[in-house]
C-alpha cells in the first residue's frame, strides 16, 4: 500500500498549481482527475489531441500518477470514443486504475451491467483495470449490489470509498465483501452528519481499513480526496492525512 493524493484535492487551483501543492505537502503519487468541467484534463480534449494529455499527464513535478478519475459528460457512442481514448493514454503513461461512477439509482440493473461490460471490454485491451466508485445515491451504494457487479463482470474492480457508509442513510452498512475487489482507495474522515469533517473529528477507522485490506494483500494506492472545509487550513490538513496514514502504513 502506498499513499497519494487527487488533485481535485485544491479545486480552486490550475492542475499544474494543485500538483505545486502536493509536493509541497511531501506526496509522491497523484490521482488524476478527467473531467469535463472542475479540473483535470477534459475527456472531450483527449479524443482531439491524445499526445497533449500525454504529455501532461507526463509532467507532473515528480509525482507518479497512480489512477485517474474520469467522469465523462458525453453519451451514447461518444462516452465510448473518450473512454477508449483515455485508456490509450493510461497505457501510455503506465497507469493501470480507471476509476468510473457507476449510474444513479433507480437505472436498471441490466443496463447497467452492459454499460461497464463495455468500459471493461475497451480497457482490457490497453492492460488498464476499471474500478466504480462507491457513492451515495448511485447503484454502487449497496454493497451486496457492488459484489454481485465485481462476480457478474470478469475483471471490474471497485474503488472504496468508505465515508458512504458512514455517513448520512447509508451509515453502517459493511463494505467488507468488497474489500476482494478493491483496485483503489478514497481518505477523508467522516461522521453520519457530514460526509467531510476535520481530521480526527470523524468516524474513520483508518487502522481497520488498512488492516482489513491487508488482509487481503491489497497493494495500491490510498489516495486522499478531501475537499476545503470553511475557515480551515486544507494545507495542514491534508499534512496531518499524510501523516497519519503514513504512521499506519
């Protein structure tokens, strides 16, 4: 296991400024975000210019890019378009996780289970893995729901993000049944009121977490994916997440 960070993690930043930050918090691994709009590198762009994000995922300021975060605005035949695309560039610049959000509730299951047949089917061919991410008001909220997709679809991964099942309606629910799965990790601290709070103010059980997916030989990333709370100082807290997990680790 090893720690890293997502650049979404100063929104308010250019990339290459939010990447200053992380190194300046002593990092060496960034998850990259490709979305359409709030950051990153647009899925519409790489379709255009596949070498320019490349070489921007290339340069990084030392930091090892570990996954990339994609959340695609397009539909239809064209989501497919940018995602291959995307894919060509993690083979290119030897990333292996491709994070995805699975559909909102209420999509029917089948289709949904097409859907990601197709993402995993296009990435198989780059040697890249595709991890849905865990989230609140999604299909990938429930657990059992998220197992029966990893047993169902030959090679989809799931990227944990445990602070849904501590907070809000779903908090509670046990996600060990897809520590197995588990090709990514997301860290902030939680409680059932709030789906982000202070460092050491949440319900986190980081030492479990990290014993649990021991256990299981997991071996990638834990990326810390916390937003700027009001008047607190993101800086010292994303140094205190360092340290932390590090102690752990």
């Amino acid at each position: 296991m090893y720690l890293a960070a997502s650049s979404k993690c100063f929104p308010e930043l250019p990339f290459e400024a939010a990447l200053s930050k992380l190194v300046d918090l002593e990092y060496a691994r960034v998850e990259i975000p490709f979305y359409e709009s709030g950051g990153g590198i647009k899925p519409s762009e790489v379709v255009e210019n596949a070498e320019r994000a490349i070489a921007i995922c290339r340069q990084t300021q030392r930091l090892t890019p570990v996954a990339y975060d994609i959340e695609i605005a397009a539909t239809g035949s064209e989501y497919y378009s940018q995602f291959a695309a995307i894919c060509s560039v993690a083979k290119a610049t030897k990333v292996i996780t491709l994070i995805v959000p699975s559909a909102k509730l209420g999509t029917p299951f089948n289709a949904e289970v097409e859907h990601l047949q197709q993402l995993v089917d296009i990435a198989s061919t780059d040697g890249t893995v595709v991890a849905i991410k865990t989230e609140a008001g999604k299909i990938s909220e429930d657990p059992d729901t998220v197992k029966v997709l990893c047993d169902h679809i030959k090679g989809l991964g799931v990227a944990l993000d445990p602070s849904h099942f501590y907070f809000g309606e779903n908090a509670g629910r046990a996600y060990e049944p897809i520590i197995p799965y588990t090709q990514h990790v997301y860290l902030r601290d939680t409680n059932k009121e709030n789906l982000q709070v202070r460092i050491g103010q949440g319900d986190i059980e980081y030492g479990r977490l990290i014993s649990l997916l021991a256990q299981n030989k997991y071996n990638r990333a834990l990326s810390v994916d916390m937003q700027p709370l009001p008047d607190v100082d993101q800086m010292a807290e994303m140094r205190k997440m360092r340290l932390l997990i590090e102690s752990l680790l």
